[in-house]
C-alpha cells in the first residue's frame, strides 16, 4: 500500500513538474521573456515580418508572394521588429492571439514584406527628408495567398497635397516619426484583411 501510493505521488509530482502533454499538431512560439513555449490556440494567427531583400541595382521589382511591384528603399534595422509588435498590438486589440511562423499547415497567416522604412531627417516641425514606408501585408492560407494590402506611403508637406490638411492635422501639425506612418498602415491593413475577409 505505501509502495502504491509512493509511486503515485512520484507520478503525479512529475506530471505536474513536466507539465502536460501539449498537441503537437498545434504551432508553438517561445516566449523569450519567460523561457516558456507558448502553444497556439485554433483561432489564433501566425504572423511572419521580413525584410526584402536588397540586390543593389534593382530598385524596382516584383513581390515574390503577389508580383506586385516593388520599389527599394531604406529599410531601418530594426524595422522587423517593430513592425512585428505593431501586428501583435493591432491583432490582439482585436480580440485574436498570434504566434510567430506560418504556413506548415493550412491555418491562415500574416506575412509582411517590407522594402522601405525610412526615418525623417529633421525634427517635427523641418526635415530635410520626410519618413517614408513601404510594405505588404499578405493574407496567407498554406502558401496560397487570400488577401493583399500595400502600404507605400512617404509624409508629403501640405505645399504638395494640400487637401490632406486633416490628415497633417491628426499627425499632431508636423512630421511624424516612421514608427507612426508605419503604425497607420499595419492599422489600416489589419482593418482591411480581418475585418473584410476575402470571400
């Protein structure tokens, strides 16, 4: 009887300390922060952010997912990650969970491409050079694309595009950071592909 119960309680206390068993059919992320993998729950999306990448002499050429056309620019070194936490931001203020990767089954996914993001040169209210961005955001379902937006936007001054004013207006009366006109266009394309999903 006690050797009973001792091998219990040993199962038991290694079960909870090993945790349980998790699906592996699910995708799974590693929390960084923790050290814990986090398992994806069914309607929850993956999410993959990457830099086109840059062969010099050709500016301007097709997307590999849409073949829409591209024109190089600038991309900030760090433009992945933020633009990868302004996703995380906009899905889960939208009530849905997200975990890196995509595409190993047939669970849709974002994939965004970014081939410009550029920060002004200047201050907020004189720049020698605007903030510009430029990216695609692909719905993907496997490897097929569903939905696509494009986002190619440089801050113009109102001298250019005078019917913007409330636009320059809403941006606070100067000019803004790319971090911001990059956050418009994931918001916007967050907008457009879970809100009006394809059909």
């Amino acid at each position: 009887m006690v050797m009973v119960r001792t091998s219990f309680l040993l199962g038991f206390l290694l079960f909870v300390l090993a945790g349980a068993p998790s699906s592996s059919a699910e995708p799974a992320d590693m929390d960084t922060t923790t050290g814990t993998t986090i398992v994806a729950k069914e309607q929850d999306m993956g999410i993959i952010v990457e830099r086109a990448e840059d062969k010099g002499a050709d500016r301007i050429r097709k997307c590999r997912y849409c073949e829409k056309l591209i024109s190089m620019g600038i991309v900030h070194s760090d433009a992945e990650n933020r633009v990868e936490g302004m996703l995380k931001n906009g899905l889960l203020k939208r009530g849905i969970g997200c975990y890196k990767g995509g595409g190993k089954d047939n669970r849709p996914y974002i994939e965004v491409l970014i081939y410009r993001y550029r920060e002004r040169q200047g201050g907020k209210f004189a720049v020698t050079e605007p903030a510009g961005a430029g990216f695609h955001v692909h719905l993907m379902e496997g490897k097929t694309l569903k939905k696509v937006f494009v986002f190619d936007k440089d801050q113009e001054p109102l001298s250019k595009n005078p019917l913007g004013v409330a636009e320059f207006v809403e941006r606070g009366a100067g000019w803004v950071r790319v971090d911001q006109l990059a956050g418009e266009g994931i918001e916007a394309a967050l907008q457009d592909i879970i809100e009006n999903p394809p059909q």
